[in-house]
C-alpha cells in the first residue's frame, strides 16, 4: 500500500512537471509568469505572445553601479506629455521590478513647461527633472548649454530602429511618429499613388490645388534635406509650389484632414498616420500614403547633467527604451515603438507602409536652413 501510494505521487509529480515544461515550451522563455503582471496583461491585450519578450532580462541588464547607486538615490523625477493614466500605465512594469525606486512623473503639455522650463533651471544650478522627454525644438538650445548626458553608456540604445537617435548620444527616441500625405479614397486611385518623392511632381491629378499643404515644413521637408541634401530640397520645393501649385491651408492638421475629406481638395500634406488611422476608424474615406523615403519624427528622451539622481536616471531611461517599455507605450496611448524586436503590424499604424521602409529623420541644426527655403515659397 505505501508502495503504491509513492508510485501514485511520483506519477502527479511526473504529471505535474510535464504540464510546466509544456506550458514553458509555448509561453517561450520569456513566459507570462516570468513576466511583471502588467507586461503580461499588455501581451494579452495587444494578442502577442510572450516570445516576443524573449531575452528581456538581457536587455534590461545594467552595471551594478547604477543600481546600488540607484538605490541610494531613490527617486527619478521625469517631465513629459503622458497624462497621469497613460504614464501609470507605462511605469506599471518597471514599478514592479523595481519596487524600491520612487518615480515622480509631471505632465507637461506645453513646449514651454516641458522644454524651456528644464533648461532654465539648469542654468541656475537647479533640477526640477532628471529626464526630460519631447523637447525636440530646444535640443539645439540643449546642447549649447552642454546639459545633456551622454547616452552612448546606455545599452538600450543599441535596440532601436536605425535613424531614430541623435547621432550624437545627447538623446534616444522613445516613439515615432510617420509624417506623409492623406488622401480621399472616393477621389483618388491606388494606382495614382506616388512611389518617390518625385513621382508626385509628375503626374497631372496632384496639380491645380489638388493637394493642400500646411505650414509644418519640419514635418517632412527636414527629413528629405536630411535624406537628400540642400540641393535637392531646394530644387524640389521649388517645383512642387512652381508645378502642384498647391491649396495653402492654415488651419491645424487635425482640422484639415476633415476639409479633405469633405471634398475641397484630394490630398493633404503633411498628415500623421495615426491620426489618419483614427479617422479612417471612424468611416471617413481616407487613408495614408508615403513615397520614399518615410518622413518620421522621434520623441526625444535625454538626462540633464550633474542632476542629483544620475544613475537612477540611466537605469529608468535605459527600461524605457527596452520592448517592455515600449509596449506599455504603445498600450497606453497607441504611439509606434521604435525597438527593433517591435516593428510588428500589431504595434504598428499602417504597417505595410512603413515596416520595412527606408525612415529618415531629420537634424535639429538644418532647422533654420529649411526654414529659410520654406518662407520662399509659403503665402
């Protein structure tokens, strides 16, 4: 009887085991339960499996420095755009894996609060944030003043898309944004659609005010001085202005998607996928297009200098850019991530059109210079 009451609880155990290693082999080896619950939940949501977290411990390993010196500091202040629920969604993981650091985010929707308010800070020897995110038109400002962090220690950094960070380590993307032309699908053929830049200068349905055009030359024309050179940027605005001529518009871009779709004009330029994707949603006849190259725009991420909590500062921006991080992003507010492991339709607005497609940004410094040749042109 004692024998066969071992034999029956080595076959549970037996049972039992198989069971987990089953489970494992189809969870990958980053399973759900391996995973901080909020990771899992999002996996969930974004009908993903967790092989797509394989090797996360990897990637979020950081000297050991920073985490005793992490320790001791006990708190990273971050200002950025996220509202108070998009950030608790984001922060959930690393909350849970590093449950003794205190992160204090302050929502800052204007370029003022977020950008200049940091940097004046710093000049006067203060820190009212560590991190400081979305701070795009004031990185040259940034720079001038030497308050950035040099990045390049990060390891994160090595996982993101090609193009997205700053050459010159002072910053990180954290999420892009893809910037080309909407169009009303009632008015215009898929076959009509340009495949370069050039294309578009070409054929006929494009002109006589066919296509609308914002002020908001940073959006793309930045990016094709970045990806083509002055020459040929100055060339071609030229040309579309000369031979497009097209609808000058002033309202905001949002706006002007809805003028588009209610017939004035058959194209708008720039225009952002996602919000693009969200009128299309909705039933509008409109969808987005892009030549190439891809027009996109990263959200920057930097750590001021001398701030107080340094390494906690590099281990939450180093998470940040991790796969993790960027599907909380993504769960949290929609944006595309900019990790390479994460470049999936699922995570993706209009996947076909950029996955796999040549992505230029553009430079902070060739700001003024493209702005130059815009006021040309612009009425």
């Amino acid at each position: 009887m004692a024998y066969r009451s071992s034999l029956r609880s080595g076959m549970k155990i037996q049972g039992a085991l198989a069971a987990a290693l089953m489970l494992g082999s189809w969870l990958g080896t980053a399973s759900a339960a391996e995973l901080p619950a909020a990771t899992a939940k999002y996996l969930q949501q974004a009908h993903l499996s967790a092989d797509i977290m394989k090797g996360i411990d990897q990637e979020l390993a950081v000297p050991e420095d920073w985490i005793a010196g992490a320790r001791r500091e006990g708190t990273v202040r971050i200002i950025g755009e996220w509202d108070p629920k998009q950030f608790a969604i984001i922060n959930a993981p690393f909350a849970e894996r590093y449950p003794w650091l205190k992160v204090v985010h302050t929502q800052a929707s204007t370029m003022n609060a977020r950008a200049v308010a940091p940097l004046v800070a710093f000049k006067q020897g203060q820190y009212i944030a560590d991190i400081v995110t979305g701070f795009g038109g004031a990185v040259p400002d940034y720079k001038k003043e030497n308050a950035l962090v040099d990045l390049s220690a990060l390891p994160g950094l090595a996982n993101a898309i090609d193009g997205v960070n700053d050459p010159d380590n002072g910053w990180a993307g954290i999420k892009a944004r893809y910037w080309c032309m909407a169009y009303n699908t009632r008015a215009v053929k898929t076959e009509d659609l340009p495949a370069t830049w050039e294309d578009l200068l070409t054929n006929p349905v494009w002109r006589n005010g066919e296509i609308g055009i914002g002020n908001r030359p940073q959006l793309w024309a930045l990016m094709l001085r970045n990806a083509k050179g002055r020459e040929w940027l100055d060339d071609y605005l030229k040309k579309f202005f000369d031979v497009l001529k097209p609808q000058f518009r002033g309202e905001g871009m949002e706006a002007v998607l809805g003028i588009m779709v209610a017939g004035e004009f058959n194209a708008i330029l720039p225009a952002a996928a996602d919000t693009v994707r969200a009128f299309e949603n909705k039933g509008a006849p409109i969808s987005w297009h892009c030549p190439d190259p891809v027009p996109f725009l990263a959200t920057q991420m930097g750590i001021l200098a001398g701030n107080p909590h340094l390494n906690a500062a590099k281990m939450w921006a180093n998470w940040m850019l991790s796969r993790e991080a960027q599907l909380g992003q993504f769960i949290a507010e929609g944006s595309p991530p900019v990790n390479k492991a994460l470049q999936v339709p699922e995570l993706t607005v209009y996947p076909e059109k950029t996955i796999g497609r040549h992505l230029v940004q553009g430079r902070e410094e060739q700001v003024p210079e493209v702005y130059a040749m815009w006021r040309q042109y612009w009425k």
